[in-house]
C-alpha cells in the first residue's frame, strides 16, 4: 500500500441513541459479508486515527469517505463515473470535506436513479448535508438507505 496521507475523518454525531449503535452494529455486520466491500472496512479499521473498536464509529469512517457507496451501487450494476471509481489502495483519504462531497452528491443521484427505475425500492431521502453535518438523524437515513440495498440483486 503507498504511504498514506494524514486521513481527514469527518466528526460523527456526538450523541448516538443506543439504538443508533445497536442499528449500526447490524449494518456493518452485514456490510463485512460482502467481499467487494471490505477492504474499504479493513483500511478504516487499520487507518483510521480514532482506532475505537465501537462498530458505531467504524461504520461512520468508512461510509464518510464516500469512495466506499460506489462499490454498493456498483453491485447492483449502476456504474460508478471513472473520475470517482477507487479502488482502495488508490483512494486519497486526505480529501478535503469539499472534495467528498461529490462522492456523496454522485451516490444520491445514482441511488435516485436507480428507484426511478424500479431497481430499488423507493426509501430515505437524503442530502449530502446528512454525510457531513454529524448530526445522529442524517446518519440514521444514510445507515437505512444502506441496509435497503440489502439483500443485493445481481
């Protein structure tokens, strides 16, 4: 892996319900199930400087990086723009919160895309302000938007 950059970690909600970590708990357990998924998992589990063993705070890190929704999208065959596809051992996680953004404007599209089809069923609406504001109730849109690309379909 390259040398790594100091990693910008976007503050998560400062007072998770209990309920919030249980929910986040199940999501990145199902989320370590997926193959393509966890080595985005494992860099944010090895990399990150937080270093808490809380599945609350893991899940907020590797989601906030944005690169990691491509890979969910990309499983249910909705393709990831070449200037946003990552790999990663390639990924900057120095990006700045501006940067990000365009992961988490790219994803909502594509997920708004994919409903408008009929791929997905119609669910949270989000905002690119529930990835970056901290606040427990974004996140908890971004965590169930998630958990309804579950179970995936090839």
């Amino acid at each position: 892996m390259p040398e790594i950059a100091p990693i910008i970690v976007l503050p998560p909600p400062k007072t998770p319900t209990d309920q919030l970590r249980l929910e986040s708990f199940k999501t990145l357990s199902r989320l370590q199930l997926i193959l393509e998924f966890k080595p985005w998992l494992d860099f944010s589990r090895d990399y990150d400087r937080r270093r808490a063993d809380s599945p609350y705070f893991l899940l907020w890190d590797c989601i906030c990086f944005g690169a990691p929704l491509n890979t969910l999208l990309e499983l249910l065959g909705s393709p990831t723009p070449p200037h946003l596809s990552f790999q990663v051992d390639e990924f900057d996680f120095s990006l700045s919160v501006k940067q990000r953004e365009e992961f988490f404007a790219n994803f909502i599209q594509r997920v708004q895309a994919l409903e408008s089809q009929g791929r997905l069923s119609f669910g949270e609406v989000l905002k690119v302000q529930d990835f970056t504001a901290g606040l427990s109730a974004g996140f908890s849109r971004v965590r169930l938007l998630i958990n309804s690309l579950w179970p995936y379909k090839r």
